[in-house]
C-alpha cells in the first residue's frame, strides 16, 4: 500500500462544493470576503460602473470618460464580455465601426456582489 503524502488532500468532484465551500454557503455572515478578481482592476471596474449607471455606452464614450487607450479598453472589455458581464454589439456608421456595450444582468449581479464585499471590509475596518 502506498503512502498518501500529509500535505495532499483528495480534492472534491468538481460539482461538489469543498467543506470550505458548503460551510460558506450554509453561513454566508461567516464567509471570508472574496473579492471578484475580474471587477476588482481599476479599468474594468470603471468599466462596469460606468455601464451600471448609463443603459450603453458607445467604445468612444467609455474611452474618453475612463481617459484609456483604444488598446487597453479593448482588451479590458473582451475579458469582461468573455465573462458574459457585458454585451457588445459592432455594427458600422458609414464605413466607421460602431461599438455599443451594455451591462448584463449576470454583470450587475457580479458588480452587486462586489460592492457588498467592499461595503463588508468597509463596516469591518471602521468597526474596529
């Protein structure tokens, strides 16, 4: 019989929940706060917000109120799309591209989420 390392452990299915996870779940006040890595970056963070308050926005609006590169809100914004957080639509005006974003709902869940745990470690820090 061969020996298990200690510091192994059997990992869980991957659609079962860990005993972490299921604790969390059953008593979520106790739950580490664990931000959304995706949100949390200052530019799709900026993104999202920007999005939460306005029904769409064009890429040249969100690229002049983020004051951000055409580079960099594109690639931002695919990894936020990709997450199924926003949708795009591309379509042209004359022969100039069109970009409309829109946030999703499963987006503004995320950015709910996300603003809950911030508000958490806020109540936390102030708390002390």
């Amino acid at each position: 019989m061969a020996e298990r390392h200690p510091r192994l452990r059997e990992t869980a299915p991957a659609d079962e929940p860990t005993p972490e996870e299921a604790s969390d779940r059953r008593h979520p006040e106790r739950a580490p706060l664990k931000l959304e890595r995706l949100i949390h970056e200052r530019m799709r963070l900026g993104i999202i917000s920007a999005l939460a308050v306005n029904d769409s926005l064009t890429f040249k609006d969100l690229k002049s109120l983020l004051r951000a590169t055409d580079g960099n809100l594109s690639v931002h914004a695919r990894k936020l799309e990709e997450a199924g957080y926003l949708m795009c639509e591309k379509t042209f005006k004359g022969r100039m591209p069109h970009t409309v974003y829109r946030l999703t709902h499963q987006g503004r869940e995320a950015l709910e989420r996300y603003l809950g745990h911030m508000e958490a470690i806020i109540h936390a820090t102030r708390g002390r």
